[in-house]
C-alpha cells in the first residue's frame, strides 16, 4: 500500500484540460490565468455555449456537475413543457377541441397570458390559464346579457343578506352591480346610497348608527377585556377601572404591582405583550450586549453564503454598520457591503447586474401588440417604447386626445384623462340645498349653514353656525354627515368630564404637601392651569402658584431658596453675564425663570425670546449659535425652541476631557438639572470619510466617543446618539421620553 502511495502522481494542467475537452464535448475552457493545484481546489471555467463563466471544482465536473445557469435553464424548460403538454390535455377534454393554443405561444404558469384560439369563431385572444380554468371563455361570443342580475334577484339577496333591517325607496331601480342605489335603515329611519355589490359583501352599513356606538363606554366589553388580562399576567398587573372603554384599541390604564407604576396603554397591545415601560427601562439599564467577534462574523458568512463568499484578508469586522470588503467566489468579484445588509440577503452587485441584463425584456412590437390586444382599435402608440416605467406618448382615436403615459399604469386599465375628466364633470354633482336638507334630517335646527357659503364637494371645508352656542367653524360636509360636531362644545364637554370641584383639589394639597400646605379663605379654584392662593403652614408665606405646578412637587418659594429675583436683579444679571452685549427689549418684564421674555443681541441686532433660566445657564444669541452647526444640530436647536425645552449647546464637563474638555453637542436641563445629553454622529463617526481627514481622524473621533459614553454611564446621565441616517424627531422624542422630557 505504501508503494501504491508513493507512485501515485499528481494530475498536471494539461491533462485535467483534456479531461475538460473530452467529457465537456469542447464546450468548456478554463478561464485565462486560472491554475490547476488538485481535484476540490474550484476553478473558474466558461461555458462556450451560453458564455458565462462558473466556479466548480474538478472532482465536481468529472462527476458530472456543468454549468449552473444552463442546468437551471434546462429544468425550467422541461417543467415549462410538460405544463404545456397538460393545459393542451386540459383544453382538448374540457371543450372538445373547441379553444386551442395560438401556435408559438408557450405556457409559462398558470398567472402568465396565453394566447388562445375559438375554433368556432376564429377570434384569437389573451387569456390567463387560471382564469380559463375557471370559466373564462372567448369575449366575442360571450352574452353579457345571459348573466345579468334582475330586479327581483337583487331585492331577494339584498333581504337575505340584511334579515330584513334594510329596505329600498320606493322607485330605486337596480342597473347593475356597480350602480349606485337608495336605502332606508329601518332602526334609525337614516336614508343613503350604497353600491350594490358591496352591501352584498357585508360592507357600507349605516354610518349614523356605527357612530353613536363608537361614543358609548361598553362595560360588558372591558369586564371581558379584564378577565382576558387578569387570566395572562395574574396578580402580577391590576386594571384600573374606566368609563370610555369602547373596545381592544381603546386606551386603559395599568398598574403594574411589583414597582406600583401605574401608565395607559392600549389594551390590544397589552395583550400581544406590552408590558411596564418602567421596568423595560432598568431592564435595558442592566442589560450587557456582547460585541460580535470577527471570528463569529467570518462563521456567519459561510453558513449564510452557502461557502460562495467570503472576507477579503485584510479586512477586519468592526460592527454591524461598519463596511466590510466582500469576495464572491463564484464570479471573483470584490465588494463592500455592510455586514447587516449581508445577513439580510444582499448578494454580488456583479451577478445581479448580469442577471438583470439577461431577462428577457419587452419589444415595442411586443407591447403594441398587448395595447391592440387589451383596446383594440381605439388607441394607438405614436412613442418608441423602452421599458415599462418610462413613459410614452399614446392617442385615443374616439377624441383625438395624445398624452404620455406609463406603459404599465395603460396594461393595468389606465385609459384616456381628457374622456375621464369629462365624464366625471358630467356627473349629477350635490347641491347646497341638497346638503341643508341632510343636515336637517341629521341635526333639525341645531347646526346651519352660514349664509354667502358655496358648496362644492364632500371634501371642501364649508364654514357651518352652531345655534346653541352661536360657535361658527370650517368643517368638511363628508364629516358634519359622519358625526363631527362644534369643537368649542366638545371642548367644553371634555373640561367638565375631567375637571375637579375645590374639595378634590383641597384633599390633594392635604396628600402632597404632608399637611403643611392649605388654601386660603380667599382661594378660588378654576382649573388646574389657573394659579390659586396658598398657605405655608410653617412659615405663613402666601403665593399663588398653579395647581397643577404644586401637584408636579413645587412648594413655597420662601422656604426653597427665597423669593424669586426681581425685574432690576435680572436686568443686572444680563448685563453682566452678557458682557453688556444683551439687553432686555423694551416693554418687556421679569416675570419668573420660566416665562419667556424677548431680549436683543446689540451685536447682530436679533430680537428672540428665551427664558431667564436658559439665559442664566448660558444659552445666547441663536441665531449667533447656528453658525457652525450642522444641518442636523440646527433641527435639534429647532425642535428645543419650539417646545421651549431648555437646553444648552455646546456643553463640556472639566472631567470628560481628551486633551482638553470635550463638547457635548446639546445639553438637556429639568429645573437647573442636567437630565440628558444629545450627540448628531455625521458619517464620519462610523467610517473612514477623506473629506474629514480618513483614517486617522476616524481612529480619533472614535476614541473622543468612547471617553464621552464612558463618562456619561459613570455619571448616570443617559447619552442620546442620533445617527446621521436616522430620522431626528421620532429618535429625538423616543429618547426624551424615558428621562420624562416631552416633545
């Protein structure tokens, strides 16, 4: 045996090519360059009938395997065949031989257009098998008029399919399925128009009844809701009671029992899984990510891409949103690609593009023939067409119209706009009086239309006059007839809903305040935003804050720092934090810390309003600040003034520094606190950029991040990073949300 192994001798290169020659018929070579090293070493080789070039092993292809694409091919041929074959058995024993395929049309599947032949008319036509299959027959000779409902066919289905709560108005006429017709819902008198085939589907039921009992709390439905929950968590959760459950996507409020923290949710979601947000949040504060190793990645790359790709040497895996080089052992082409894009199932850009450039793709001939095979006659095309989605200029010979169109929006039914607009004008349009009538069999007297008013559709606002209150406002007619009433009594009903009488709000000051609060004799309690007089008990000092400010844990100014400053003190404070370069604008006056009050920049002369804490904090001129600030960081400082969340640009700490204090992008601040810290990351913090300085610059910027995150997780501040790819509001107000800021 040892002998035997001794003398065995490697194939060379010339004797594997003829094996190629000899079992390959000639039509297989190797590609230029490509050497052979041993049976399961690939090598890439073309195929000369088809051209394209394949990676197989010689072992492979002296065991038989050959080209991929052409094997695929030869699959699908021969399935394409044999379904033929058995739409052909199909047509000769379902009709006799009567529908037979146009001769050089093939069968592809079962949704793809085939063209038939009616022997006994001659008419040639496109039809789907499957819709052969399952009735469709040959459109010259079919009676449209065989299949046409009659009155009386309608009336019965419309009763079978309403138990009787519908009637139709004397005089309706049934045209067909798509016509509109008048009804009568029998348990609230209410009249409409519905379509016939819909109401028979179940839909279009009457809308004035499905909207009363959407305003009604249902309680059997939240026991039932109750039960359900109470039988999935337990004592874990308890549910609060409510007075406006309607059904699963109505709000209810929890209280989760293990932290005591009670929030709204939906009760739908609560039930597929949604849980305290609360504990989420320390939850996620606790939790450890383990870092994926190049190693695990270079694993996943082979399992994933089936052993046809794989990293390029020099590269090393970084994270998921870092680039990596990509080979394709197939075709040999290098690429990068983002490693979650690959996991996702982004492939070779390179076989893509050859595959895209190999479909078969549509002719003008083709897609002229499809355009007199759908309309016949009655349109033309005077453009060149290229593809489906460019567009082309067609002609409608009934009105002489010409207009571009996308070929596949003309396939799918898109016709003449000229015909169109001219049929919908010829329309019966509503009226105003026919409006006015509506809203009377709706409202009597209560609502009217204000006089001068025009109307013109469903949809264009119409100013309408609220007589019980005299309230006018502009509603659209489509939702005064679907139950939208006057805003200002909505309003005003919901304020009674939920306001408190002054005894509530007496028992709440007794609960906060630890009995050392009380409200004065002279105390009037409005709303929660209208301030009330109040007593320290201890000091005896009476202000008047707002109820809902005492609620939220402000107590007595005196004992808390003293008395807040005055008009002249902050004009002071101004003059000398600013350098004398900021002013307060005439006619303007201190109120308090957080009430905003304009000031001027005598240096560029803008005007703009902040509040005094912000000033005091170091926020200045914004307009001044802007300069330098990325088209991200000028979105963020807009969204902060909009919602008068004070914050601070810029902010450093003397002990989060590199070589010197390192600047936080934005600084977020509750009551002189800081709560959070934002950071927008351009491109250049995930990847090498050459404009900012490549791979240097790239290596600094991420150790400048990592010294920043480390000292916000030892101080406990969380670090909002909004990336330079992520939409800003939606990450901004996520983020704000969990330290209780909102947007």
């Amino acid at each position: 045996i040892g002998e035997r192994k001794m003398t065995r001798m490697k194939r060379t290169q010339e004797e594997y090519i003829s094996i190629l020659n000899e079992l390959g018929n000639n039509e297989y070579q190797l590609v230029d360059g490509e050497i052979y090293q041993g049976n399961n070493q690939k090598l890439q080789t073309i195929h000369k009938t088809c051209e394209r070039i394949t990676s197989i092993s010689p072992k492979r292809f002296m065991s038989g395997q050959r080209c991929l694409y052409c094997s695929k091919e030869e699959r699908m041929r021969k399935i394409h065949e044999e379904k033929h074959e058995e739409f052909k058995v199909f047509l000769q024993e379902s009709t006799d031989g009567e529908y037979t395929i146009l001769e050089g049309e093939m069968f592809i599947h079962a949704k793809h257009h085939l063209q038939l032949v009616h022997q006994t008319c001659g008419n040639v036509y496109r039809v789907r098998p499957d819709d052969f299959k399952k009735g469709s027959r040959c459109p010259k000779c079919r009676d449209r008029s065989a299949s046409k409902k009659s009155y009386e066919q309608f009336v019965q289905e419309f009763s079978d399919s309403c138990l009787g709560e519908y009637e139709l108005l004397d005089g309706q006429v049934y045209v067909n399925g798509k016509t509109p017709i008048q009804i009568r819902h029998k348990l609230c008198d209410y009249e409409y128009s519905i379509n016939p085939d819909s109401f028979l589907r179940g839909h279009l039921r009457c809308s004035q009844c499905k909207t009363n009992n959407k305003l009604t709390h249902n309680p059997e439905k939240f026991i039932q809701c109750k039960e359900r929950i109470m039988g999935l968590v337990g004592d874990e959760y308890s549910v609060l009671e409510s007075t406006d459950f309607m059904n699963l996507k109505s709000s209810i409020v929890m209280r989760h029992n293990t932290c005591g923290y009670e929030y709204s949710t939906v009760a739908d979601y609560f039930i597929k899984g949604s849980r305290c947000p609360n504990c989420l949040i320390d939850f996620r504060k606790k939790q450890v990510w383990k870092r994926k190793t190049h190693k695990e990645f270079s694993e996943e790359v082979l399992i994933m891409g089936e052993g046809n790709y794989e990293l390029v040497e020099e590269t090393v895996y970084i994270n998921n949103m870092t680039h990596v080089q990509m080979r394709h052992i197939t075709c040999g082409y290098e690429y990068l690609v983002l490693p979650s894009n690959f996991l996702k199932g982004r492939r070779c850009p390179n076989c893509n593009d050859l595959n895209r450039s190999r479909r078969n793709i549509k002719t003008h001939e083709i897609f002229v023939k499809e355009v007199r095979d759908a309309v016949q006659e009655e349109y033309s095309v005077l453009g060149t067409y290229i593809n489906t989605n460019t567009k082309v200029k067609m002609k409608h010979s009934l009105c002489g119209y010409e207009w571009d169109i996308i070929p596949a929006s003309f396939l799918l039914g898109t016709r003449c706009p000229s015909c169109a607009l001219k049929k919908r004008a010829s329309k019966k349009r509503k009226t105003l009086d026919t409006f006015k009538k509506e809203m009377y069999e709706l409202v009597q007297n209560e609502y009217k239309v204000k006089e001068g008013e025009v109307y013109i559709n469903n949809s264009s606002p119409i100013i309408v006059i609220h007589n019980v209150c005299k309230h006018e406002y502009s509603v659209r007619p489509g939702n005064f007839l679907r139950g939208r009433r006057c805003p200002a009594c909505s309003k005003k009903a919901r304020g009674e809903k939920t306001r408190k009488n002054v005894d509530e709000f007496k028992q709440q000051v007794l609960e906060y305040g630890n009995q050392e609060y009380e409200l004065t004799k002279n105390a009037v309690y409005i709303n929660t935003d209208t301030p009330i007089e109040m007593r320290h008990i201890i000091c005896g000092h009476v202000w008047s804050p707002y109820p809902a400010a005492f609620i939220r844990g402000s107590r007595c100014p005196n004992c808390n720092g003293g008395i807040k400053r005055t008009h002249d003190e902050f004009k002071q404070s101004v003059e000398d934090l600013g350098k004398g370069h900021y002013v307060i604008a005439p006619g303007e006056i201190y109120t308090n810390n957080h009430t905003h009050i304009a000031l001027i920049h005598t240096e560029c002369e803008t005007k703009y309003k902040t509040t005094p804490g912000n000033f005091l904090r170091g926020t200045r001129c914004p307009k001044c600040a802007f300069l330098g600030m990325s088209k991200g960081e000028r979105e963020i400082t807009d969204i902060f003034v909009e919602n008068n969340i004070d914050f601070i640009p810029q902010q450093t700490f003397e002990e989060c520094k590199h070589k010197r204090p390192l600047r936080f992008d934005f600084a977020v601040y509750v009551e002189g606190n800081v709560k959070a810290l934002v950071e927008y990351n351009g491109p250049q913090h995930y990847h090498e950029v050459d404009y900012f300085g490549g791979k240097e610059s790239f290596e600094l910027t991420q150790l400048r991040d990592n010294i920043k995150r480390t000292y916000c997780e030892k101080q406990g501040i969380p670090l909002i990073e909004i990336r330079y790819d992520e939409e800003i509001l939606p990450k901004l107000s996520e983020e704000l949300l969990k330290v209780n800021v909102s947007i």
